[in-house]
C-alpha cells in the first residue's frame, strides 16, 4: 500500500487566541487534538511522511509532536520546509533555539529560495501542498496565508464540496501514478474479464451496504462465487465475496486501471 504524506499549516500565534501563552488550556487542547489526529493518520491512513513549513505556532507544533512520536513509531520522518534562510532571523532568541532544534532532528530540509522575497511564503505553501497526500489545517475562516493555502490544496485535488471525491480523479489523477484509466460498463463478464487481464477495478458505490452517501471499493478478484473486493472501511466486508446481483444496483460506476 502507497505511503502517505502530510503536511500542516496553520496560524502563527499572533492570531492564535491565547498568543505565545502555551500554558493556556486552549493551547494544550489544540495540540493534543493535533497529536491524535497525527496517530490517526498513522496507524489507519498509511501516513509515514510529514512537512512543516516551521512557521511559528501550528507549524512549530506539528512539528515538534512528530519528532516526539518517532520513538513510537520509528517509520515516520519528518520534512522541514523553508521559505528562505533567513525565515527565523528576527524571532527572539528562545524561539530561534527552538526552530534550530527542530531542523536538527528532522529528517530533510527543503530551502525554497535563499533570500526572502513578499512570495517566498506562498511559494512554501504550495510547495507542501504539492506534495502531501493531506493536509492537516488550523484555521479561523478569515483570509489568511492558511486559508489561501486550504483553497489552493482545494484547487489542486478533487474535492467537491458536499459529494467527496470528483470523478475526474479517476480520469486524470491516476496519470500521476503513471496508470491509465477507462470506464467500464456495468456488465459481470466484461469486469471479469478486465480483472482476468491483471486490471484493478474501482468503483464509486451508492447507497447500500457500504454507505449511505457515498464511497469507493476495489474489486481485486472474482470467481464462480462472484467479486472479491478491498473495502477501506471494513475488514469484515473485505472478508466477504460479493454476487454481481448483490453489487450492481449499488454501483454508481467503474473504472479499470492498468500501467501506462
């Protein structure tokens, strides 16, 4: 299974509302909400790899939590990207030890450009989003470098807001895993067939047993019995062999997916 990849961003403490103050019992919250979000992406989403932009406050935080889950989980690495390298010139000396303490256990630096420049922090942004498979966010819901960060993670991905997934993901998206894509009728024998070929299948599921909304599963196999399937949310179902009868009222579509 692919690894994952986070990043984070978030507001620095100036619009945080409890400030530099970390003793604050809304400081703590966060950052406990922030280290079981950390865990959850480990342990069910396949996320080994994570990046900081080490801004101070979210940045600053995120950070320091992965570097303290490693004795845990000793997979995970950790990725500090710089906007330039004078990005913590001017903090206060307590602060810079910190920042420097933190580049000094990650696992890589990535340095955006040398000197700073109105855009070096928007160019660090987008390169986190480029590449994450996530993004974890802290934001207020007013215009910010975070929110301008969430509508370009937004805009590069396939979210639609209120129905999930876009399509077009499966079209497009997979050209980035060097894979090709084509939709397939809703027809036993052609999808077996396709499998018999060595191609996975995807298909986007209604209402039924697998969810009331919306979801994807991935038919790996099929037989006299009918599909076997790998569904992300259950092992219980992936356990299971599926009937074509039982599965065709429920899918929405299929995909085939082979190399390029």
């Amino acid at each position: 299974m692919k690894e994952k990849t986070c990043a984070f961003t978030g507001h620095r403490p100036q619009r945080l509302p409890f400030g530099f103050n970390e003793a604050d019992e809304r400081c703590i919250a966060l950052k406990k909400l922030l280290r079981t979000k950390i865990i959850d992406l480990i342990e069910t989403e396949q996320v080994t790899h994570f990046i900081s932009g080490m801004a101070l406050g979210v940045d600053m935080y995120a950070a320091e939590i992965v570097l303290g889950l490693k004795a845990a989980y000793p997979g995970i690495t950790l990725t500090c990207a710089l906007p330039c390298e004078s990005q913590a010139e001017k903090w206060p000396e307590p602060l810079r030890d910190r920042y420097y303490a933190v580049l000094s256990k990650c696992d890589r630096e990535v340095l955006l450009q040398t000197r700073y420049t109105p855009d070096c922090m928007e160019k660090r942004n987008r390169y986190m989003v480029d590449h994450a498979d996530l993004l974890i966010a802290v934001w207020d819901g007013r215009p910010s470098g975070t929110g301008k960060t969430i509508q370009y993670a937004q805009q590069q991905g396939y979210y639609v807001e209120g129905s999930g997934t876009a399509w077009e993901m499966m079209a497009t998206g997979c050209a980035h895993f060097g894979l090709k894509s084509e939709e397939i009728g809703l027809d036993e024998n052609g999808m077996a067939a396709a499998l018999s070929d060595g191609k996975v299948l995807i298909c986007s599921m209604g209402p039924g047993d697998f969810t009331d909304g919306g979801h994807y599963i991935v038919l790996t196999g099929h037989s006299d019995a009918g599909f076997s399937i790998c569904d992300p949310n259950s092992p219980k179902r992936r356990a299971q062999t599926w009937t074509f009868d039982r599965l065709k009222n429920q899918i929405r579509n299929v995909w085939a997916f082979h190399k390029a």
